[in-house]
C-alpha cells in the first residue's frame, strides 16, 4: 500500500524508504545492481520549509548530478574563481571540484541527487571530464533534449518508486553507450581511492606503465582533475571523515592523512573547504552540503 508522503499527493511507493534529515525528507530505495558501481549516493528529497537558504559544498572527488522538480536553485556560485555564479538555475550538473561553492536556495525544494564516481559520469556524460572540472552547468546540456523531458516526466510523477524506476531506465540505458575508460586511468584511480590519495604518482606511472606526463593527460580527460589534486582531495575527504568519527586530534590526523604537520592541514582545509576544521565540525550536513 502505497504511503502519502509530502506536497502534492506525492507517495513512497513499494519498496520505498524515508527519513527526516534535518529540516529534509529523505527518500531512498536499494539501489539497481546495474548502477551499483557508478554510483556513491542516489536519494531524492524535499525541503519541509519554504524559507531561503545557503549551504556550502565541498570537494568530495564525485560528480553530482541534481535533478529539480520543484523550486530551482536562486543561485550556485564557486568560491575563489571569478564570475557572479550562475543565477536561477534548476536541474544542474556538478563536475569534480578542488575549491568549495555556495549554493543558495528559496526554499520549498523536491529533488533527487545522484553522486557519481568520476569513471561512472565520465561513461554517463560522455564528454571529457575536464570540461566539467569546477563548473555548474544545466542538466540538458550534457544529457541533450532526452534530459529536459525525463525531468519532465520525473516531476510529473507523484510516486517515488516510479520515479526511481524512470531514472534507473534512463540511466542504465545511456550507460550501456557511454565511453568504456581506458584500464590505465582505471587503475590509477582505484590505486589513489585505495590509499586515500598519499601514493606517490610517480609509483602511479609505474603501475600503470604510463609516462608521467601522458598519465596526467588521460587521467585529467577522464576524471576531471590530475592525480596531484585528485589525490589531494582524497586526503581531505579522509580528514574529514576522521575528525568528524571523533577520537583523532588535529596533529594525529594531518599524520594518518599524509599532511607535513597541522598547519598544512589548516591550509587544505581553508583552500579546499573555505573554513577551518573546527568549524566543519560544527557544520550540519544535509544532502552532501554544510550549513555554516
């Protein structure tokens, strides 16, 4: 029996779950084997409040894409690169990111947000991912007119199970054509996700029997960022998720992580995230975003 859920008559469907997260609804169901392995989150959500927000996002080595079926974003604007931000922008694409954005909101939104690994959106955009590095850009310009009416369609639908039905189709079907990655660049992104970013990427080159600059190149067209600021990342995100664990000190931390003492780790912190630890930590963190 299906579950009245939000604004609208929207329901959750069979096989469907919800949580409150903050001030959010959070849907959720198992995700289809076949996306499994492109794929880091997949959950849609709606604001219970219709009053304006911001939030920031930080670099989390995943591409992300938002799908808006209700109020569309006022503005997302990338902190430490020129430029006004994007103005109203509603369905959108998030490419991989080495500095923190603001994304502000009128409040009232129903979305469904997707984190991609960079080799799934690399196979799912079919584009080179460099294209992408630090930008916000629509939904329908990367997935073309099919894009604009599957958020149509999505919108339109008041049950989440088919909803998650419909998205699973288009996404597994656009999938199936999209560029396979080269082995190399594959190997060396697991070899950074495995070590949390501290293997050095000369031992990369030698792995994947690459030269150092062609490396850097492929890896860059198919991921978004070179191995340096990729692995960088990745030291962050394992800071982050160790000071937010509890138990580790600062000093104990930037060691376990690869950071030469805490002043370093200080600095990535503020170029990465625009804030301190300290502050992270007291951040609430909704749908990937910080309120700070």
């Amino acid at each position: 029996m299906a579950l009245h859920l939000g604004r609208g008559g929207i329901t959750a469907g069979p096989g469907v779950r919800f949580a409150r997260a903050g001030g959010l609804w959070r849907v959720t169901r198992p995700w289809h084997p076949g996306l499994r392995p492109f794929l880091r989150g997949y959950a849609g959500y709606w604001d219970a409040a219709t009053s304006p927000y911001q939030v920031r996002l930080v670099p989390t080595g995943s591409a992300v894409v938002v799908i808006s079926l209700a109020e569309p974003f006022a503005q997302v604007r990338r902190l430490g690169l020129p430029g006004e931000g994007s103005g109203r922008i509603g369905s959108l694409v998030v490419g991989l990111e080495d500095r923190p954005t603001l994304a502000g909101h009128p409040g009232g939104q129903e979305a469904i947000r997707l984190e991609l690994t960079p080799l799934g959106a690399y196979r799912l955009f079919a584009i080179p991912m460099g294209e992408l590095t630090n930008h916000v850009v629509e939904l329908h310009h990367i997935l073309g007119p099919s894009g604009a009416v599957l958020v149509q369609r999505l919108a339109a639908t008041r049950d989440w199970a088919e909803r998650f039905d419909l998205l699973d189709s288009a996404l597994l079907a656009r999938l199936d054509l999209g560029p396979d990655p080269a082995p190399e660049v594959g190997h060396a992104y697991r070899l950074l996700v495995g070590t949390a970013g501290t293997i050095p990427i000369a031992r990369i080159s030698a792995e994947v029997g690459w030269s150092k600059s062609y490396l850097i190149r492929r890896f860059t067209q198919q991921i978004g960022l070179t191995p340096k600021t990729y692995g960088r990342v990745m030291r962050f995100h394992r800071a982050m998720g160790m000071l937010a664990r509890g138990g580790a000190s600062l000093a104990d931390t930037s060691a376990v992580c690869g950071y030469y003492d805490q002043a370093h780790l200080n600095r990535e912190f503020r170029a990465l995230a625009g804030t301190t630890p300290g502050r992270m930590l007291r951040a609430r963190r909704v749908e990937g975003a910080l309120t700070l």
